[in-house]
C-alpha cells in the first residue's frame, strides 16, 4: 500500500495547499474530499490521521466535526 499513501498524501498535500491562509479547517468535509478524489481504501480513522499530521505541520487547525 505505499503507492496509495504517497497517492492519497499528495491529494491532501493539494487539498491543505487549497485551503492556503485559512486558519481553520473542517475535519468532515477535508475527510468527504479526499473520498472523493481518492477513492480511499483506507480507513476514516487512518485519513483523519493523515491530514491531522499534515495540517499540524503547515500550522493548520483542524476541526473534529466529524
């Protein structure tokens, strides 16, 4: 499964790019996103992780409105 990480953390690479300058972004609707980009095979609770990590890095706030 590492073609599918790199994959699928490129496409929340491009969807925190996106969201560039916004301080505080929607856990429910990042997560229907990259569903719907990626076709995910992952679990919900792995691309929660995923895109928590990245945001964290990019100093992101992510909601838990799931």
């Amino acid at each position: 499964m590492p073609d599918q990480n790199a994959l699928i953390r490129a496409a929340i690479g491009r969807l925190l790019s996106e969201k560039t300058g916004v301080a505080v972004i929607s856990m429910r609707e990042s997560i229907t996103e990259l569903l719907a980009v990626t076709g995910a095979a992952l679990t919900i609770e792995t691309l929660q992780d995923m895109l928590l990590e990245m945001a964290e890095v990019r100093g992101m706030t992510v909601v838990l409105d799931v």
